[in-house]
C-alpha cells in the first residue's frame, strides 16, 4: 500500500477567527442534522434524511485526516453549526475557505455553504432552503453545467424585501476541479471596500465589485424575442406518400392467384401429433401460375412521395408580446429606490450550513475556517490543505505510467507512442548498432522502405511496372505504384524516388533500375 511521505498533523486555528473545524476529533460534536422537511417537494423526498459521516477519504494519501462525507446519493441533506460568534460585516473583511473532494466525479448536485443570517427564530434543527442565509458560496454542477456559486442576499431597507445577487461567471475553466479526484481549496475574500475575490487552490478564479459584478436579474424576465404562435391552426397532416393514381394494373395480372401456396410435394410427418402440434399445413412455396404472369394477388397502386407533405408541423414563431429585451439593470422611479453605496455591510450571520441535494455520494468536506484576517487564513490552509496536496502529488504516477493509463482510456495514443517514441528508436539502433559492410546494405534496405512508404506519390492512373530490389547476389521484384529504385553495394547513385526522399535516398546509395 502507498505510504505517504508526509506525515498528517491537525490544523491548530491561532489567531482571529469565528469558526473552525477539522473533524479530527472524529466526532460531530457541535453539529446539528436536520429533521425538517422540504416544502413544495414530494413526500417521498421531502425529508432531510441523508447522511452523514466523519471519516477518512476512501483512498486517503493522508492517514489520519477526517473530514466531512456527505454518504447518501438522491438525498436532501442539511446539517450546520453555530459560529463561536456572530460576524458582523463593519470595517475588516470576510475570509471563507473550505476543503472539497468529489471522491466519486460529481453527476448533479453541489458541495455550497451557506452563511445563515442571525434571526431571533433560527433553528438549527429546523435548516432548510428555505431558511435565511447572507451569503452562499461554493461549487455545483449537473451536466456540463459547472458553477461556482457567490450569491448574497441584500435586504431593501425601505420595503424589507430581500433581492439575491449573483457574481459573474467565472472566466476560468472550472471543469477539472470536478473531475481530478483531488481536493481543492474554495476560498472567499470580502473586503469593506466592496471588492471581492474568489479564489480555488489559492489562485484567483474570479474577481469584482459587489457595486458593479453582480447580476440581481429578476426570475420572471422575458428575454425571447420569439415565440411560439398560440394561435396557429395545425395543418391537417399530409401523408409522406400516397398511392400513384396515374399506376394502372398490369394486363395479365391473376387476381385470384395467391402468391404463395402449399407445397404440393410435402407430406406430413410420420411423427406428427395433431393433438400436440396442431393441424399440419404443408409448407409456403412460391406459386408457378405467378412466374409467368406480371403478379398475382391483389392488386394495389405502388406508393410515390406526397408533393403536399410538409414535414413534421411547428407552430410559426412570432415576436414575442412579452419581450422586454436583453435584461440589464436600470435605473427608474421607483417609490422603494434607495441607493446602497457599501453593499458590503449585509446581514450578520452566526451560524455555516450544507443544504445539498447530490445524485452522487460521498462528496468530502473538511478544514472549514472563517476569519477576518487574511494570514491567518492562509496559515491554516497552510498547515490543512497544503498537507493534503503535497500527499496527493508524492502518490501521483510517474509520466510512463500516466501514458499507460492514458492509451487504456484512448487505444489510439498507441499509434501515436510508437511514432513519437517508438519508431525513432528503432531508426537509431539501424543506423549505430549494425555490422559495417553486411549493416550498411540491410540499413540501405530498410531506408529505402522507410522513404518509400513515407514520400510515396499520390495514387495515379500511371501504368504499373515492375521493380526491382537487388542486394548483393539476391534480387526481390516487386509492383508498386512508385518510381523504381535500387539497392546496390556497388552503387552511389539513385534517382527516381520523389522530392525529398528521392534527395535523401540518394545519399543512402540507391540508384533507378534502368
């Protein structure tokens, strides 16, 4: 078994911070699984009743570090705890960072926490999605759909109401986060000056302004220019063909004549049973009245294609009357307008959730940390996730491996190793590692394949002629399609190979049979 080099030691939080967790005590002590159910769902799947589990990940490089499993697939799971004290957003920032790793690849689901907003009613017991959250932060995918999710719920200070704001899309290719098998680092980054970044394996993957890179657009927006006509009557359905009206029948065709009949030769078997096999009915043979006479049986009109067939009816599409163009935030009178210059300041929370929904199990969490200070965040990824990474790269394969497990998945890379690699090879050890005199023709031989396969003509309508391949007291004739060369110890001259190969094979000491 694969003995890591790095030896584990549980993160110790030092510093300012509102909650840490490692699971290394393997316990779930301070968390609380809920027993709600989800409104609006299915009764079948309306409880929160998935699992969870503190363990080490099922092919750990780290012996000794647990973490978080979420263990069941097509679940409703929440669990959360509280923070050590409610974070309020005034003048430092807010440092997010968790540990995720789809142990299994990820069909549909996500692996997001939320940062639930401080209400005099939260009840732990009773999280659902429904439950008020400040800021929910972290990956998602169904698909070929990849999210990285930063959304904070802003509250109207004139109205109460409550609008979420979404981060642009990243620019960065996230795919591989969800498809390595490796445990990556989600972290956030919210300053009091309104920028925000966020950040995976400590590399910035999207950046902004809580004022200017958040899309808050409504979900009742229409934004199809065309739509389906309502109105519009369904043709009456043509059929693809229809019989020929212009067909006449045959003259000399026997309507009364069956195509086929009973064999008249056939006898039935002595071990024929009635009462087990039923009536014995001789066997279908075509009928000989029919061979001489155009056809027999009834006569139908052949079948042609229907000039008047349309194909499969759609509706026409029309302008839409509810198209209110491309969405983008505007500006207009509004009785509720108010205008929020530091977005930043969003509702305390005191408490950090999973509400997932997963149609694959065993995602892994662990290393949740919150703070207001950047170092200290840094050194406790330092001493978690740093350790994880360093465990997973000492355990990867070496490259001649990695090319082994690449051709398993695409048998066409061989074609490509052998002539990368192979044929190179192969062509050196020819070249220095033959006999001198006996070498030197075998070598002139296998060049002249070499360039011939290689630099052959296209195919043309040339007649084919006859080659010949001579090497001391043997002689090979072959037909090719090319220009024909010769292979003589004696020789120094070639001609008749084309292009390159025809330049290169003269060097090697073949000349044209003439």
């Amino acid at each position: 078994s694969f003995q890591s080099p790095v030896t584990y030691k549980a993160p110790e939080p030092r510093g300012e911070h509102y909650f840490a967790e490692s699971f290394d005590r393997d316990t779930l002590d301070g968390w609380v699984m809920s027993i709600a159910k989800k409104e609006d769902t299915d009764e079948d799947i309306a409880k929160y009743d998935g699992k969870w589990a503190v363990e080490e990940m099922r092919d750990s490089k780290l012996p000794g570090d647990k973490g978080l499993v979420l263990k069941s697939r097509a679940k409703h799971h929440a669990i959360s705890a509280q923070l050590l004290r409610p974070f309020a957003f005034t003048t430092k920032p807010l440092i997010v960072q968790y540990e995720v790793n789809f142990q299994s690849g990820i069909d549909c689901g996500g692996a997001y926490v939320k940062l639930l907003t401080q209400t005099p009613d939260l009840d732990l017991a009773q999280f659902v999605d429904k439950t008020p959250y400040t800021i929910m932060f972290g990956p998602d995918k169904c698909g070929e759909d990849y999210k990285l999710h930063f959304i904070f719920r802003h509250k109207n200070p004139k109205t109460g109401e409550v609008e979420e704001k979404h981060a642009k899309k990243p620019d960065a290719d996230l795919r591989t986060y969800y498809t390595d098998k490796k445990t990556h680092l989600y972290t956030l980054v919210l300053n009091p000056d309104n920028s925000f970044e966020v950040l995976v394996d400590q590399t910035v993957v999207n950046s902004g302004n809580l004022l200017t890179d958040m899309t808050p657009a409504p979900e009742d927006w229409d934004e199809r220019a065309k739509v389906q006509d309502p109105d519009a009557a369904k043709d009456e359905d043509a059929p693809a063909q229809i019989a020929d009206e212009a067909a006449v029948k045959p003259e000399g065709w026997l309507d009364d004549e069956p195509e086929y009949i009973g064999d008249p030769d056939a006898l039935k078997p002595d071990d024929w049973d009635e009462d087990m096999d039923g009536e014995w009915e001789a066997p279908q043979v075509p009928n000989p009245k029919c061979e001489s006479a155009p056809g027999c049986g009834e006569w139908k009109r052949p079948m042609v294609d229907n000039p008047n067939y349309k194909g499969k009816w759609k509706p026409p599409m029309i302008d839409n009357p509810n198209y209110q163009g491309v969405w983008k935030p505007r500006k207009i009178p509004n009785p509720a307008f108010f205008e929020d210059l530091q977005p930043f300041r969003m509702s305390a929370f005191n408490a950090v959730g999973l509400e997932l929904w997963s149609m694959t199990s065993d995602i892994f969490f662990d290393n949740f940390f919150i703070t207001d200070d950047r170092n200290t965040a840094d050194r406790w990824a330092t001493e978690g996730w740093a350790l994880k990474k360093s465990a997973e790269s000492a355990a990867e394969p070496g490259l001649a491996t990695q090319m082994l497990s690449a051709a398993e998945e695409r048998p066409w890379l061989w074609v490509v190793y052998v002539l990368t690699v192979a044929l190179p090879v192969v062509l050196i050890i020819v070249f220095c590692c033959t006999g001198k005199r006996r070498g030197t023709a075998q070598t002139r031989r296998r060049v002249a394949f070499f360039f011939f396969f290689f630099f052959k003509k296209k195919k043309t309508n040339k007649k084919k002629k006859f080659y010949k391949y001579k090497s001391g007291r043997k002689a090979l004739h072959y037909r090719r399609r090319a220009l024909p060369f010769r292979c003589d110890d004696t020789t120094e001259q070639l001609s008749g190979l084309p292009g390159e190969g025809g330049a290169a094979a003269q060097r090697a000491g073949f000349r044209r049979i003439t």
